[in-house]
C-alpha cells in the first residue's frame, strides 16, 4: 500500500511516495544538499515522523538512515567553530521510546548531530553510528591554536557526546569516542599550562602609546628603563593629565606634588597586571581541573572510557602540578617538551584571542624588550 509523506525540515521540503517495494528514493535529492546542517536537520526530522509507527520506523527511518550514513557520511561533518552553537540541555527525540528530553527540540548543528547518533544507536546500527563518529567529529587543530582558550565549551561537547553513546556497546564507537574525548581534554590543559604569565624581571613595561610630545617621549624613556619603579613629571596640567590617560589606572599609581609650578605628577609602576593575570590564570586551572575531577567520577565517563579513564587522572596531576605532562610531556608537532611559554612568546601570541580583540583577560607582554 502506497502512503504520502511529506518532510517538513528548516531548510528545505521533500515530497515523496513510498512503499515498502520502493528504494529510497529521496537521497540523490538529500545528498544534493551539501550543507551539514540541512541533511541532520532531515535525518532528526524523519525519526520523529510517524514515531508510533514500528513498520515505519524500521523500514522507513532505519532504511533511510542506513543509507544516507553508508553513501554520504561526510555531509554530517561537523567543524570546530560549529561547537559554539551547543547549548544545554539537548533536546532530541529516542527513536525507541518515542519520548523528548525537553519540550523543545533544539536545533542548533552539534545538538542535531548528537541527535541523529543518538537515533542511530537506538536503531541497533552499530556500524553506521560508528562511520557517522569517525566522519561527522570535528578535526582537531594545532596545540598553538586560540580555539583552546574555549575550552570550557569544547568541554560541553565531550560531555554531550558521552551522554550521547554512553548506551552503546560497540568497540568501534566507544574507541573513537574515548580517542576524540580524550585529545580533546588534554589539548586545552597543554595550552592553559603554556599560557602562564611570565613575573617581570625589572621594572621595564611596554605601551601602545603613539604621542610624540615631549611629555610622552619622557614617559616612554620611563617606562622603558629596567630599574626605574617611579617616575617624576613637571608638566602643565593638560600633559600631565593626557600622560595619566595614556596609562591602564588599574596597573599604575598616580599622585600630584603640589609644590612649585607647574605641579609634578608622580608615576608608580606596580606588578599588579602579572599579579591579575596569574590570579585569573590560577582560576582557569582549577576550573579545569574540578571539570576534570567530576568526570573521573561520573559513571558514564566510567563506562564509555574504560580503563583508559587513567589518562584524565595523567592530565589532572600535570595540571595541580604533580605529575608530567600528558602526551608523554612532548609536543607532537615540534618535539619539543612541554614548559611554560615566555612573556614574550605569550604576547606574540596573545593578539591572537578573541578573534583579534585585544582584552585585559589576555597574556600581555609585561618584559617587552627584555633577554631571555
């Protein structure tokens, strides 16, 4: 008996008839659509069409999604700047027990996705979840990459996709899961580690400050000099305040004497930027480190890791400093051991973050100049 279905997804409708002699003829027109997106949000639509009907579901979704995930596994790719969409909780319909987690489906690209594995499991499809894994994660970027510094989404994702196969006893899907989840883990703890901020060694500090007035010229030639810690400025009061300006007041002290004219304003440098930075660098570390600890403990980690759930107690102790680094304490692009960066190397570096924008939560070069 033919029957008419129609599959309403966002970016797009197909009309199709099928019958249970038929192929399934709507994926040339599926596979047409290159956009990730567009084929999850059609793969997770089908699954909630008709959810009461058994003959449906495993002639129709299961037919569907055994082929779709056999024939173009690499529309499903998801990429690093995808994670950013991922929100909490997931919404997503079981397959099986034709039931939501929420009243809301979300659907976001990354929720989509662990939707449709999820589905996919449910389905008894072993092999196609795992091809849907090894195709549909996203690839990892370089160890010297920004993307690390948003690690506690990154963090989101892991804990979204154990969620997700914490059901599935397939050695294929749980090994490409453990891989993922654990290169995922310890890539930010080696950045966060090369991040730390590097104590000045003098007194010498670094300014974005263009003005060529004879007054700003004095104040650079000050705040140049490695052992001056305060300086003195017998200006008028439109230098003296333009100097004041020019400097963070949150790094640098300021008093007037008020003896003779014109008065004299008086500059402190402080170490109070590396002190706010280390503080803000410690705070980070034990974030990681509790997220990290709560895992260890959680039943599901427990079972989709295995005994390979050693390897975040390894990522733990480097990080409370106890232990050596992860990875066996080697860089795998450069060889190198693994040590904290140098302030200047972190500056290099620091202009990187947050997409170009340069902030007071980032490392600044505090021994610009300086011999290493």
């Amino acid at each position: 008996m033919t029957k008419t279905h129609i599959f309403n997804c966002r970016y797009f409708k197909i009309y199709t008839r099928l019958t249970s002699s038929d192929d399934i003829s709507i994926l040339p027109v599926l596979t047409a659509y290159a956009k990730p997106s567009a084929a999850l949000a059609f793969l997770q639509q089908l699954a909630t069409t008709n959810s009461g009907d058994v003959n449906f579901r495993e002639s129709i979704v299961k037919a569907t999604y055994q082929a779709f995930l056999k024939a173009e596994p690499t529309l499903v790719k998801l990429t690093m700047a995808d994670l950013d969409n991922i929100s909490r909780p997931t919404g997503y319909y079981d397959v099986v027990s034709g039931s939501t987690t929420n009243t809301t489906r979300d659907t976001t690209h990354p929720n989509t996705f662990f939707a449709v594995l999820k589905n996919t499991i449910n389905l008894s499809l072993d092999v196609e979840a795992a091809r849907l894994l090894y195709h549909g994660l996203p690839d990892l970027p370089a160890s010297e990459s920004p993307i690390w510094n948003k690690w506690r989404t990154l963090f989101d994702f892991v804990e979204q996709l154990i969620s997700t196969v914490q059901n599935s006893r397939n050695e294929n899907v749980l090994a490409t899961v453990r891989s993922f989840s654990l290169a995922i883990t310890r890539s930010p703890a080696v950045s966060l580690a090369q991040k730390r901020p590097v104590e000045p060694r003098d007194w010498r500090r670094s300014t974005d400050h263009s003005c060529t007035t004879a007054a700003c010229n004095e104040l650079r030639r000050f705040l140049a000099n490695p052992t001056q810690a305060v300086g003195r400025f017998r200006y008028s009061e439109r230098d003296r305040k333009h100097m004041q300006h020019s400097l963070p007041y949150e790094d640098y002290k300021f008093e007037t004497l008020r003896i003779g004219s014109p008065l004299t304003l008086v500059v402190h440098k402080t170490n109070n930027e590396y002190l706010r930075l280390e503080s803000r660098w410690k705070q980070d570390v034990k974030q990681m480190l509790d997220r990290i600890r709560r895992w260890r403990a959680d039943v599901k980690f427990q079972a989709v890791l295995g005994e390979e759930i050693v390897k975040l107690e390894e990522v733990e102790r480097w990080l409370d400093g106890t232990g050596a680094p992860p990875m066996q304490g080697v860089d795998r692009a450069s060889g190198r051991p693994f040590q904290p960066m140098s302030a200047s190397a972190q500056n290099h570096r620091a202009a990187a973050l947050g997409d170009g924008m340069r902030t007071k939560t980032e490392i600044i070069d505090l021994t610009e100049g300086m011999d290493d």
